[in-house]
C-alpha cells in the first residue's frame, strides 16, 4: 500500500488516499518431485514428495483419480505445508489401483504443473466371482461335466476338484491357469475354452457318489467356489479287461492224462466274484465251460470292505483237465503212433464276474492244439 504525505508551514500532515501496487509474479514455484505414494491394508493412503525451497511457497495440493486418464479430484482440503500427505479410501471396490498427483503454489495463486503421476495398488480384499458348475451328468463315457469360468480378470487358477460324498480330502483332477493345464490322467477328455470347459471323468468308480466343485483363485490368493454338487456315476456293468490270456499244455503229477492251464491278468479286484471260462473244442460252438476264481476255488467271498479276505493282485489260472476220450483205432488202419484225431483244437475265453452283476468283456481267444491220447 502506498500513499504521499504533505504537511504546511505548521506542520500538519495531509496523506493521499491510499494505492495498492506490488511487482508483478507470475512464475509458479517448481512441480513437486519424486512423489511416492502407498495404500496400507486399512485404507490408509499416503503420499509424500522432495520439499520446495521457493521463498513464497504457499503448499501443495494432491489430487487422485481411478485411472490416468480420468478425471482428477482434489483430496487436500487446504494448502498442505508439509511435503506428505494421508487420507483413508476404500477398498471395497474392483478399481485394483489409486492414481496419485501433486502440485505446488505460492503466495500469488501461482500453481506449479502437475507431478509425475504415483500408482498405488490397493490391497485385495476382495475374492474373484465363483465359477459356475453348471453341468454335472452320469453317461455311459463318465462323467460329464461343465463349466463356466469366474468372469473375474484377476483370476490366475481354476481348478476341478472331486471327492467322496461325505469324505473330507477333495483331489484335483484338472488345474489350469496362466501356468498352463496340468490333467494328470485327463487330458484325452477335457476341452478348455475361454471362458470355461467340459470334463469326463472316466476314472470315477460306480460304487460311490461323489462331490463336484470348481475353484477360482486370484493373484492375491483369494478363492471362491462353485456350488457343490452331488452324482453317482453311471453303472453300465462293464468292469475291468482280461489281458494276457495264454494257454499251455502239461500233465499232472501221477497222471498220464495231458491237460490245458490257462492264465489271465485282470485288475479290477473290486467285488469280484469269479471267472466263467469259455471254451470250444475243434469247430463247436463257444460255450460257458466252468466257473473258477483262478486262485484254486470256485468263487471269491463278498467281502464290501476291511483287508480280511481281499484279493491279492496278481495273475489268475485255470486248469482244463477234462480234454475228451481218444478215438479208439479198431480197424487196423491207423498209421503207426495213433489216430491223427487226437489230435484235438481247443479255444478259450475268459470273463470276470462281479458280485454287483457287473462283468468284463470277453477275452481275446486263445487257441492250443494238444494230442489227448494217453501218454
């Protein structure tokens, strides 16, 4: 403020209206820099930055927005005099971070350009949306299963999981995510798309029911499950496959009569009540033969669970000892050594039988050609 005092001869000042000048300003004092900024677990957002030296600094000002390119708004309610500044946001939001600016004035509302802009993460609290288990069927392949994957984008994992109804250990039976697809067992079966995927699960046993669930995982851990549900599968009563079926021809101790061992290997154990062979001899029709549990008996004992009376894996046999009567050569004519009828062909198949009324298909056929006359 400015203003002239004159006096007179009698020394009586007299002062001129008052005028305001000043010196003209109007460089802004210098943009805020190294700018840091954080969001802790309760909310709490803070941002600091190098002091300013400018004699007429009057503050700093922070502004925040959800993304670069939005808006900014103002979250200093004055000018903040201290390099620092803290404030509480939310974090029950999807917007994953908080973009952070600052800028400087001083006394003459002179405002510095904006800082670099500071990105702060805020921490997840929030679990993905559960995927959908929306198919879930017994068929004569398995069990068929779909899904629709969690729409979440912070999603890194999803996995389908089984268990027995009422068990408590769920298994994986596929895992996929941005680490690629493991499906130990699975991967002739299962289709993935981008936004879900179908199963069968072959594996699944007939005797029980099982529990089905689908999980999503996100990249700070959190997960989120499909609705569990509930199916038995399907008993179309085929059971395990004979293989390694063979035939060979011996004689049992004592005895001059020749006979015809079989031996199989089969591993579906479960329930498993005996074989039926089948056999034909020469060109006659196949036909159920005799019935063994290829362990010296007849059938095996229905044993549901416990170890008392399990069967122990390994290989089956058989032992054909009713091969025919050879012919009887009356007329003289037979060359030296016997007819060439004894000579007789014998086929063999074999199938398991479970207590439940489930079977395996018939074996591959053996064939053995064995000379039954008398030794």
């Amino acid at each position: 403020m400015y203003r002239i005092n004159s006096y007179d001869k009698a020394l009586v000042d007299i002062f001129s209206p008052a005028e305001f000048f000043q010196l003209s300003d109007e460089d802004p004092p210098g943009i805020p820099q190294n700018v840091q900024c954080s969001v802790s677990d309760d909310g709490t957002v803070s941002v600091s930055w190098d002091t300013l030296t400018e004699p007429d600094l009057l503050g700093y000002a922070v502004f925040a927005g959800n993304s670069e390119d939005a808006p900014f708004l103002q979250v200093t309610t004055d000018h903040e005099e201290e390099p620092n500044f803290s404030y509480i946001t939310t974090l029950e939001t999807l917007t994953e971070n908080i973009y952070l600016k600052v800028r400087s004035s001083d006394t003459r509302h002179n405002y510095s350009e904006f800082s670099t802009v500071c990105i702060a993460a805020r921490p997840d609290i929030i679990p993905p949306a559960g995927p959908v288990l929306y198919r879930l069927d017994p068929t004569n392949f398995g069990l068929h299963i779909e899904w629709i994957a969690s729409p979440s984008t912070d999603v890194i994992v999803h996995k389908i999981q089984r268990k027995r109804e009422g068990g408590l250990q769920w298994s994986t039976l596929v895992e996929y995510g941005i680490n690629g697809t493991i499906a130990t067992g699975y991967e002739n079966h299962l289709k993935i798309g981008e936004n879900g995927g179908n199963l069968y699960d072959t594996i699944a046993s007939h005797l029980y029911a099982y529990d089905f669930r689908v999980l999503a995982e996100d990249d700070a851990g959190h997960v989120t499950s499909s609705e569990i549900r509930t199916v038995t599968p399907y008993d179309s009563g085929l059971r395990g496959t004979i293989t390694n079926l063979q035939a060979y021809e011996g004689a049992p101790v004592g005895f001059s009569d020749p006979f015809i061992g079989l031996t199989w290997d089969y591993d579906d154990l479960e329930g498993l009540h005996n074989f039926l062979i089948y056999r034909s001899v020469d060109n006659s029709p196949m036909q159920a033969y005799a019935t063994t549990n290829g362990r010296g008996g007849i059938n095996f004992f229905n044993v549901i669970s416990g170890e008392m009376g399990k069967i122990i894996p390994g290989q089956f046999g058989w032992e054909d000892l009713e091969l025919g009567v050879p012919n009887v050569d009356t007329g003289g004519g037979a060359q030296q050594g016997g007819s060439t009828t004894d000579i007789r062909k014998y086929t063999y198949r074999v199938m398991a039988r479970h207590f439940d009324g489930g079977f395996s298909p018939l074996s591959a056929a053996v064939v053995i050609s064995v000379d039954i006359r008398r030794q």
